[in-house]
C-alpha cells in the first residue's frame, strides 16, 4: 500500500511531462488566443496563483505559506491566493484560464514540456528582461533554463527538476559476480546474464512505453530527436545514429531479458514496480523515484549509479523533466507576479522544497549542497552534470507525444512487426507532419 501510494505521487508529479501533454493537446491543441495581454500592472490587490496539487501536499504546502508570508510582509496592500489544482485536470482548466483572462490566475505552475505549446497558445507572458536582470537566475542549470525557453525569450523560472539514472540490487549482482556495467553493452550483458541465472528476475526491466527510459539510448548513440533550423523542426529518428540507438534499446526486449510480451506495454511506472517489487535486477529510475523504492522489498538491498554510455566512464544523456512556474500575459499585476515567481523559485524556496518534497533544485550550487545533505541524490547530479537533453521546443510534440509516436515504433520493433528502418522511417513522418501542422 505504502508503495502504491508513493508511486501516485510519480504519477501526480514527476511524470508530468509525458501526461501534461497528452491531456493537454490529445484533442489538438488549442487556437492561440488573442487579445488577453493586461492592459494594467496594479501594485496592489489580489495575486492568483495555482499550483499543482500532490498525493501528500502538506509539505509542499507549507514551504509555499512561509514563501507567499514573505513576500506578502514585503509588499503592503498585497493579497495571496493558492489554489492546489488536481493534476488530472489541470490541462482543460489551464486552458480554460487562457481563454478567459477575467477568471484566469497571476501565477501558473506546470510542466516543463509544455512551454511552447502554452506560448503558442498566448498564455505565458515574456519574461526574460525580469530573468536576466535578475542575480539569482545566472546559476540555473543549463537545462532547466531551456525549458523555459522559447523562440530565444524566457517565460518562467525553472521549479524543479527531474533526471533518471539506473537502479541495481546489490545482492543480485554481487551474488552473481557480476560488476556494475560500465557501458550499455555491459549493461545488456548483464541483463542477459542475470535473467539466465534468475529466470524469475528481468535483468533489466524495459517498456515500449517508456519514452524517456528509452531517449538516453539514442542520444547515447549521437542521435537526436529532431533537428532545428530557423524555428523549424525535422524529425532526426531515421538517422543513422538515432537507428543504432533505437536497435540498442529494443535488442533488450525478448526472453533473454525482459519478454516482450510482458514488457512492450510497460511505462516508467511499470518498470519501477517491477524493480521496486524484486522482478528486476535493474531499471532506469528517477531521483523522484528513490522514496517509491525505499517503500518496496528491495530497500536496503540496491543502489543507483549514473547510466552509462557507450563508452567507460561516460554516462548516457538523460531527458531532464521537472515543473515551472510561469506569470500569465492576461495578468493585471505583472510585476508583482513576477516578484513573486522569484520568490516562489528563488534558492531559499527551493532549498526547502527539496528538504520537504525531495524535488531537484535547478540551480547548480543549490544542488550541490543538496547533494552533500542526501547521498542518494548524487548519481543524479553527477548525471545533470554530464548533459541532459531535452524534447523540441515545438508545440508539435505535443502531439507527437499524445499521438504515442515513440511507443508505437518501440512496441512495433520489438513485436517484430516492423524493422528499426521501417518504424523509425514511420515515426519520422509522423513527427514531421506533426512539426508541420503546428508551424
């Protein structure tokens, strides 16, 4: 019970930015609205804010009281709102909210992957003036910045971030003889050689649904997802590199590892109750993902190292998810919306969030000293450190994403239905007409 809840609280939080864009666009995404820019900045009244509600919100919600309390201290006449939203339905009110400015927040928290398709839309007011003047900004992570990032203008600071790393049993591996892969063929050979060993074990559990599990692979490779030129995006997974590394990750689905019968279904939730259950011997899990393995039957019993790349000592690119927290065009209080998104995102916040939610800090000191205070978190921080990637600034993943794109050439690669050149070929398309169709 104790890891199901845990691992609602993924779902509800780190995993956002898979889900977001699918309830958000898996209609098509909206027209862009016009006419919603504030035709005043008030320097007192009410200030709106919504942010996203969490399985436990207690915490959470106590570091945002004392930061609203702050700021509300320092600014006279000045009246904080918070309403925690429901995860599940934040899309179809945030878009409610961008089509109606009366009733719309000052303030929005949400997913990292939905920047562009929110700007598209005309929701996000521009910020980068406030961003670059202001003196905390300099040490964001250089990913994190991108993800408010958008036709080179900033709309929002960075919240929180989230990167994967691989998850081992140190029993099954000492047990076996096996030392800690260095590279991803040692990785797959180490899942082979524990599944032979262990039939009732995966050696490494994998999805077909597990997008971003499967990404580290291909950027491993040299791949990417797309290319861009002026603004434009290409799909990149017909590429060579992209197609070795699309072969490395779906050659670990079969009966020498993970079935695929089993497994093509599976999504990063799945794979970490595999893991967290004792069904695998590894998997890719996040730093969000430590207190869901903590409550399973293998606390006590793994560890967590960096995913390797190809190469010893390299470590594979990871997707960096996470949330922003950015100020509405329609805001009639912009400035003061915008002192409070520092406050809400500033080092001090963040600090505390980390303490009570365990969120990633996106700003690199901040995390290094998180680091040093929880052990756990640093493969995770060495893998930030390494690179992280991100998914096109385009609001065409959207519906790339909530289309199943990715997922449907995995499941159709190691289902045998397709060869990597004709599912990649096929994936490619789509994703170009979904660029296309969104401009």
């Amino acid at each position: 019970m104790k890891l199901s809840k845990q691992l609602s609280k993924l779902s509800a939080r780190t995993a956002l930015p898979l889900a977001a864009l699918a309830l958000f666009c898996a209609a098509g995404c909206a027209p862009q609205t016009s006419g919603t820019s504030a035709k005043s900045d008030d320097q007192s009244g009410t200030l709106r804010v919504w942010l996203f509600q969490e399985v436990s919100n207690g915490p959470k919600q106590q570091v945002v009281n004392k930061a609203v309390a702050a700021f509300e201290q320092a600014h006279h006449g000045v009246d904080v709102r918070v309403e925690y939203i429901p995860v599940d339905t934040r899309a179809q009110k945030i878009k409610a909210a961008f089509n109606d400015p009366g009733s719309a927040p000052d303030l929005i928290e949400y997913g990292n992957t939905d920047t562009a398709g929110y700007v598209r839309d005309g929701g996000l007011a521009d910020v980068s003036a406030e961003f670059a003047a202001w003196d905390e900004a300099k040490d964001t992570d250089p990913t994190a910045k991108q993800s408010v990032t958008v036709g080179r203008k900033i709309y929002g600071a960075p919240l929180f971030l989230g990167v994967r790393a691989l998850y081992y049993r140190t029993d099954v591996l000492k047990g076996l003889g096996i030392a800690v892969p260095k590279t991803q063929d040692e990785l797959a050979a180490a899942a082979k050689r524990i599944h032979r060993a262990e039939p009732g074990l995966y050696g490494l559990a994998v999805g077909g649904a597990y997008t971003y599990g499967a990404l580290p692979f291909l950027w491993a490779h040299g791949g990417e997802l797309a290319t861009e030129n002026g603004g434009k995006y290409t799909s990149a997974l017909d590429s060579a590199p992209a197609r070795e590394g699309i072969a490395a990750y779906t050659s670990l689905f079969g009966d020498d590892n993970c079935p695929a019968a089993k497994c093509a279904q599976m999504g990063g939730n799945a794979t970490i109750t595999a893991f967290a259950g004792g069904k695998a011997a590894m998997a890719i899990g996040g730093d969000f993902n430590h207190a869901a393995v903590e409550a399973g039957a293998v606390k006590g019993k793994y560890a967590v190292v960096p995913l390797p790349g190809r190469t010893p000592g390299s470590v594979a690119p990871a997707f960096a998810g996470g949330n922003n927290i950015g100020v509405l065009k329609s805001s009639s209080h912009r400035s003061l919306a915008v002192g409070l998104m520092k406050q809400l995102t500033g080092k001090a916040t963040q600090r505390e969030m980390f303490d009570a939610m365990g969120f990633l800090p996106t700003y690199t000191d901040v995390r290094a000293q998180a680091a040093r205070k929880q052990p756990f978190v640093e493969p995770f921080v060495r893998t930030l450190a390494s690179g992280t990637k991100f998914v096109p600034a385009s609001p065409g993943w959207g519906q790339i994403d909530s289309s199943l794109v990715l997922p449907t050439m995995f499941q159709e690669i190691v289902s045998g239905k397709k060869d990597v050149a004709q599912a990649s070929s096929d994936a490619a398309k789509k994703m170009n007409e979904a660029f296309g169709a969104t401009g």
